[in-house]
C-alpha cells in the first residue's frame, strides 16, 4: 500500500505500479475522514480491499490520528475488527 497524498487516498498497487484500488479520504488536523473504497473490478474478491483498509488504519495508528468511517465498506470492516475501535473519533 502506498499513501498518494496529492489524490487524497491510499492505494493498493500490482507489482508493476498499476492501481488495483484504493482507499481516499478527506483530511482534517489529526483525523482522516475515510470516504470510499473501490477495487478494481478484475481484483475484486481477491482480499485487496480488506488488506487496504487494514493497512491504512495501521497508518492512522501509528500517527496517532483517529478517522471518521463514512464508507461503508470500512464500517463493515470495523465491525468485524473491533481492535480497531480505539482509531474512530468520538467528535
């Protein structure tokens, strides 16, 4: 995964660069607003948008930011990974 801060979003990429999806947010001091998560269509049921997710909130954690989930599919995520809980702002 890698982060593409000038789109706004991460990305999870193949070996030869090409964009397999990507995970974009909108930004605030010390929070990351998680918008929409899309996976190519010929990656799809392959794990990448899990994996993505996980990896971004890893990101948010280790900056020591918390995240608002407005897409659906990270809500689903958190969800079903409550140790990622502590990460979703309370304001």
């Amino acid at each position: 995964m890698v982060e593409n801060e000038q789109a706004h979003r991460f990305e999870a990429r193949t070996p030869d660069g090409e964009v397999a999806g990507f995970l974009s947010y909108l930004s605030r001091p010390g929070q990351l607003v998680l918008v929409h998560t899309e996976v190519a269509e010929e990656y799809d049921g392959q794990g990448i948008g899990g994996s993505l997710v996980r990896q971004a909130l890893d990101r948010i954690r280790e900056r020591g930011q918390t995240m608002v989930p407005q897409c659906p599919f990270v809500a689903g995520y958190l969800r079903r990974h409550p140790e990622y809980e502590d990460l979703v702002s309370t304001g």
